[in-house]
C-alpha cells in the first residue's frame, strides 16, 4: 500500500485545481493510501471531510507487492491479464459499496437515490454485465479478456496508433473487440448508429486480425445507454481486405487534402 509518487502528488495538486470551481457535495475514495493522497487536496480546497469506502478498494490490496497497472502493461506482465479470483463476489461488492455512496449522497440532499445520475450509470452497468454477449464471450471463464489493449500498425507507409476498450479471445471463436459508446442514441437503432464508426472498425479489426493471425474477427459497439443491444459485425477475410482498401483509399486522401 505505497504512498503516492512525486508525479502523482503533483497531478493531485492539479486535480484539486481544476476541480475548484465545481459543484462538489462530498468525496469518498478507497481505504488505499494513494486513493487518500489523491483526494486530500481537492477536500482541503473545498473544505470537505473524505469518507473511505472500503468497498471500492482495488481489487489486489491484499498482494504483498504493488507495481503500477500502466507498468505491468507496458511490460507486457502476465500479471496484468490476470483478474480477481473470484470475480463475480469483487464485482458484488463494489456495486454494494456504490450503491451505499448513492444512498448516502441522495439523503444529505433530501431526494431519492434514482434521482441522482449515478444510478444511471450502475444501471448501464448491470445491463451490460446481465447480457447474453457479456455473459457468453466476456465474464470470467469464458474467454481470455484483456482492457486498454495498446494498437500499433502500419498501413499505406503510416503508422497507426490507438488503444482498444476490451478484447476477448476465445478458443474456437474470432477474436471480439468490444468498443463502448457514450452516443445518445433516443429511437436510433444501434446498428444504425455502429455504422458511423466504420473507420474505427476497420482499424480495429485490421489490427486485431495482423496480431493475433485471426481469419476474421468480430466487432462489438455497446452504447452504455442500451448495454444490452451491442451492434455486432464479423469481418472474414473478404471484408478484411475491403476494410484495408478503405482506409488506405482514406489516408491517400487525407494527404493530398
């Protein structure tokens, strides 16, 4: 349980400054030291108290060690693939302790916890985590997943960097890239909505399907406002090789613009 780094006391510091003039009712953070750090100076700026929430502490707080995720990620760490033993009881008790900061929040302002934004967002999130795509290609056991998962390619003399939400493999099974999408999407149907993203989806595949070999891979958007309708797509070799024209045909025009 390390203290923060020089570099992260600064950026704390920076956090509390661009964070002052918003409308801040409380702060809570996790029993980790470097959570604690984080939050100090915001709630010495505002002049607030910092509730710790032992539900939200990170997942390996209880490791003998500690090295920054970014580091193991860089490294490429086995460590950094690895998730929490048992995953679904970590999953339950984080949504517990949010839902007890939702509760809390909503009594000091005297409404009802559904009025607060954050209960939209943990109701995303159980959507997203009760649908059939989540449930067969992406919860704990049924595929290696892995997040932020770095992109780097060449295509038509450029070289192409990004990084991709989620990535799950699974034997037998394309690769699937899940892509999540904060769009408002109101009456549009999400298929409809994915379709604007073509570039990014060609990319994506393209890479995907260069690093790990695959004859075809799978593309999932999952706009957080309808979780459980992802638009999926599936690029075979055929539809590889049009995505690659596409974009170079892009990047051609892009130059002499």
């Amino acid at each position: 349980d390390p203290a923060l780094a020089a570099i992260g006391l600064d950026q704390a510091t920076a956090l509390a400054e661009w964070l002052a003039e918003e409308k801040i009712d409380a702060i809570w953070c996790s029993p980790m030291r470097r959570a604690q750090e984080t939050a100090a100076p915001l709630a010495a700026r505002l002049g607030l108290e910092v509730t710790v929430e032992e539900g939200i502490a990170e997942y390996d707080r209880e490791s003998p060690s500690y090295i920054p995720v970014e580091e193991l990620k860089a490294a490429n760490d086995p460590r950094w693939y690895e998730v929490p033993e048992q995953p679904e009881h970590f999953q339950a008790v984080v949504v517990e302790a949010i839902e007890r900061i939702v509760a809390d929040a909503a009594a000091q302002k005297g409404v009802e916890p559904a009025a607060l934004a954050t209960e939209d967002a943990l109701a995303s999130l159980r959507a997203w985590t009760g649908s059939q795509l989540f449930k067969e290609r992406i919860a704990p056991g049924a595929a290696r997943t892995r997040v932020e998962v770095p992109l780097l390619m060449q295509l038509a003399g450029r070289v192409i960097r990004g990084s991709i939400d989620l990535l799950a493999e699974q034997e037998g099974r394309p690769p699937l890239i899940v892509d999540y999408k904060t769009d408002r999407l109101g009456e549009d149907d999400p298929a409809a909505r994915a379709a604007e993203y073509e570039t990014q989806r060609d990319l994506y595949a393209l890479a995907v399907a260069e690093a790990t070999g695959a004859g075809a891979v799978e593309v999932a958007y999952v706009f957080l406002e309808r979780p459980d309708e992802p638009a999926i797509s599936k690029l075979g070799p055929d539809e590889l090789a049009a995505a690659r024209s596409r974009l170079e045909l892009k990047i051609r025009h892009t130059e002499a613009a």
